[in-house]
C-alpha cells in the first residue's frame, strides 16, 4: 500500500488536477480544511511507476466508540471502468480501515446513475448502493446542475440561459448591482448573510472560522465573490476552480433588495470566470430530484435550471462495511438520531432560497 507523502504530494495534486474525474473534494489541500479528520491518500500505480489512480480518505474517530469512518468524498479518481485498477484502491482503502480500526468506508463518486458498467463493479466489490435519497439527506448532493461550457463564448453561454434568467440578469445590471472579487477581509459580511440566510431558510450553517480556513488553504482554487446594491452586501459565494472544472461552493443572501435580482448577477460572474479559466464545466451542485412544482424545494431547481445546464443524477453514496455488528449498532443509533433532531427542527415553510447548494462536504 503506497500512501501519499510530501515527497509525492505535488505527484498527486497534479494528478487530480489533470484527470477527467478530478475533484476539489480529492484534492490533498481538503484533507487540511477538515481539521477534524485525518487525511491520508492512497496511490496506485502502473508497472512503469506512472500513478493510474488516486484515492483521497478522510477518517474521523466516533466519540467514545474506539472506532473510525472513513470517507472518500467523490472519490476515487481513476478511470472508472478499470475494475482492477479499482480494485486495488478499494483493497488498499481496507487495509487502511483495518490499520485505523475503521468499521465502514463510504464514497459517492462522480458518475451517473445510469452507468450499469461502474455499478456491476462496485457491487461485485461488496459496496451497498443507497440511491433511495432526493433531497440534501446524503453526504453530498446526489443531483446537482451542470453547465457544459464547451469553449463557448460568454456571448454564446448568455444567449444559451433561459430568457427569464437572462431578464434577471440585465435586470441586477439596470438596478446598478456590483458584484465584487472580495478577500478573506469581507468574509465576516459574508457570514452575516448566511446566518440571515440560515435562518430564513432552516438549514444549519458553517462557523466563520470554517470559510476562513477554506480561503487561506485553497488559495487561488478559492475566489470570493460579493454582491452590493447601493454600497450594501446583498449577497456573496465562494466557488472553487480545480483542474478543468469550477463549482459554485456556497453562498447566502439578503432578504433585503432580492427583487434587484443579485443572485443572478453573480451566478453570471460566476460563470464568466469559468469561461475565462477555460474549464470544461460549471457546476451549479446540488439541487433536488424531487421535481413536484409544489414543494418548496424546487424554486432552487427553478433557479438553477433557467441557466440551461444538464440535470445529473449520481448513482448515490456507496457503502462498503468493515465490522458488521458494529455498523449495525452505530447505524440504529443514527436512525434514533436523525428522528429526534428531524422533530426538534422547525419545519421548512418558505421556499429555499436558490443559494443553498446542498453539498455538505
């Protein structure tokens, strides 16, 4: 088993960086924004010394348990289709579980639902399949938007987007909304509009401390952007830009002046960068499956579908057991759990706000 070290850790960025299932989430430099968990990173590689797949974990201890989880966030990155390549990550990921006493090891990788090939090999491999959720009840997201740029022009990608979004966009533009490239200096704004966001749309949020961390260790993968209307923060995202791709991360919103439109504006802003940067997609990530018109969450597949990318749904969260009796214990535990806090927590009764992007990482 080759683990990464910082002797090949630029090996194993660059990597990532390069291959086509290449993930912020895999990235060495994530391991250090999850200060929680113990990051390790497994490599394969072919008879020539050339690395064919990567996989990054991270192991959190369970409190008074003696025990960890493991997880690899859309992970692994390899070719997919290459059972044995495959096959050697996931033996060299038990290992891992047996050297950290981890009891199961759970992934949700970046592939659709509708790949039958990739499907066979994990089951065949022992992962149990959960694609039973539609909302934000996983780790991550399992339906998200994307927007295949394709070397479009921003002319071409604006003309593409629905003409209501269009609309909205000149609207924030007529309005005289300003959106902002900020440094890690207006993040407490920033964190100002997610706790009003938090509160108006009842979902948990991110201490401060967490977007400062992310920033000062992403680095330039990070940029901060900030909506003004009249000189007064509206609303602000954080997207992530990693190998050929740029993902809308996390974002929040004012209450105040929400018929300028600013969310548009700075999906717009959003978009253009990655234009810019030449990636090859824009992710929007998660929004629902659950299409019911009537449902509050649907104005954030409103929102997000008016900029005409593909709706992706991933094959789920796979899920392959360590120690039987003990995930059986733990797992009726979280069952408990997840009741308890389901009848503690207000019901949601306005509509999500299109800011929410549903991955919690």
């Amino acid at each position: 088993m080759e683990l990464c070290s910082a002797a090949t850790l630029q090996e194993y960025n660059d990597f990532v960086w390069n291959h086509p299932k290449g993930h912020w989430l895999q990235a060495p430099e994530w391991g250090n924004v999850k200060k929680q968990w113990k990051w390790e990173g497994i490599i394969e590689r072919d008879d020539n010394g050339q690395i064919t797949g990567v996989m990054s974990v991270l192991i959190r201890r369970i409190t008074g348990v003696g025990v960890t989880m493991m997880y690899s966030p859309r992970g692994p990155v390899c070719d997919l289709h290459d059972e044995a390549v495959f096959g050697k990550l996931i033996a060299d990921a038990k290992r891992l579980a047996k050297q950290y006493r981890s009891y199961v090891i759970k992934m949700d990788p970046d592939i659709s639902i509708s790949d039958n090939v990739f499907e066979g090999i994990v089951r065949r491999q022992g992962f149990v399949i959960d694609n039973s959720n539609n909302n934000f009840e996983g780790i991550q997201a399992r339906f998200v938007f994307r927007l295949h740029l394709n070397g479009r022009s921003e002319e071409e990608l604006l003309a593409s987007f629905h003409s209501k979004t269009r609309y909205n966009i000149r609207v924030a533009q007529r309005r005289g909304v300003e959106v902002k490239t900020e440094t890690k200096a207006q993040l407490p704004a920033f964190y100002a509009l997610m706790k009003e966001t938090g509160d108006r749309d009842g979902f948990a949020i991110r201490p401060l401390s967490y977007f400062e961390t992310m920033m000062d260790v992403m680095g330039d993968h990070v940029r901060f952007f900030m909506a003004y209307y009249e000189g007064v923060p509206v609303a602000g995202t954080l997207a992530v830009h990693f190998g050929d791709k740029v993902w809308y991360a996390y974002g929040a919103s004012s209450s105040q002046h929400r018929d300028a439109m600013p969310n548009y504006l700075v999906q717009w802003r959003m978009i253009q960068w990655a234009a810019q940067l030449g990636c090859r997609i824009y992710d929007f990530r998660g929004v629902s499956g659950d299409l019911d018109e009537s449902k509050p969450v649907y104005g954030l597949y409103r929102f997000k579908k008016g900029f005409n990318g593909d709706f992706t749904e991933f094959l789920g969260e796979l899920t392959l057991v360590t120690k039987p009796f003990l995930n059986f214990l733990l797992s009726r535990a979280l069952k408990v759990y997840t009741k308890l806090r389901k009848k503690l927590r207000p019901s949601l009764q306005k509509e999500m706000a299109p800011e929410q992007a549903g991955g919690r990482d």
